[in-house]
C-alpha cells in the first residue's frame, strides 16, 4: 500500500468528518480501472498506472477512481511533433486548460467520470492533473506504431 495515499486518506478523514469517506475508499483501490471501464485511474493524487503504453488510433480511457476533481491537462512542450494537443474540456492548447481550471474549475472530470482521447501520432506524450501538480500528479502516455 502507498503510505502517501493512505496517510493523506486519514487526514482527511479526520479533518473533514464523512465527507472524506469518498476518498477513502478510493484511496484503497488496488486496481482503479479493470480494463474494460477505462485503462488509467485518477486516484486521490496519482494517475495509476504513471505510464502508460498503447498503439495509434486506439483509444485511451482515464477514469476519476477518487472523491476529489481531476484533469488530464497535456503538456503542451512535451508533445511529439504533429501531435494533436488534449485536455479534459476540450480546450485546444494548455494556456487555456489550466487557466480553465483556475478561473472556474473547467475541464474538471467529478467522481467515476470518464475523459477518452485516441492518440494518432506515435510518442511520448507527458500530461497532468492541474489542482494536483505540486503533489506530483503526472502522467505518462508512451504510443508506438
């Protein structure tokens, strides 16, 4: 078990009465997404798996696994050349996803929401969960041919 996730599932249990209880359970999820439902999880703060492999032209699933509100905001930097840019909300570059998020909690994806991207060009492609970056939410998707 990750003591992070399950110390900071106990302080907010105790800090935020029942309202916590969401969180808590799934913090203790061991296997967020089945593989049907979706491919990666969105737990209290981390995407599981951290990386994540596929082929151009399937789709990729994220699931919110938690209680709290997540995005998958690319980094835009990051992005193989070619690359179309992807963000919960749609939003066409990261300037206007995470400025979303800040000014009206856009692009947010709730509890058991699902957000599905399909990634046409082969690479690496690096991606966060705005309100959760300074915890170390990131994400990996690797695409090969």
């Amino acid at each position: 078990m990750n003591r992070r996730v399950y110390l900071a599932a106990v302080g907010t249990a105790a800090s935020s009465g029942l309202a916590g209880c969401t969180s808590i359970l799934s913090a203790f999820e061991s296997e967020p997404c089945d593989g049907e439902s979706c491919d990666i999880g969105m737990t209290r703060n981390e995407f599981v798996p951290v990386e994540y492999e596929t082929t151009v032209g399937e789709p990729v699933v994220w699931k919110n696994t938690s209680g709290a509100d997540h995005t998958v905001t690319a980094l835009e930097n990051t992005l193989p050349d070619g690359a179309a840019y992807f963000a919960t909300g749609d939003y066409e570059d990261e300037e206007t996803a995470r400025s979303a998020w800040h000014e009206y909690r856009g692009g947010y994806l709730g509890t058991r929401e699902t957000y599905e991207h399909t990634f046409e060009v082969p690479g690496r492609y690096d991606y966060i969960c705005e309100p959760h970056v300074k915890g170390g939410m990131v994400g990996t998707v690797i695409v090969t041919e």
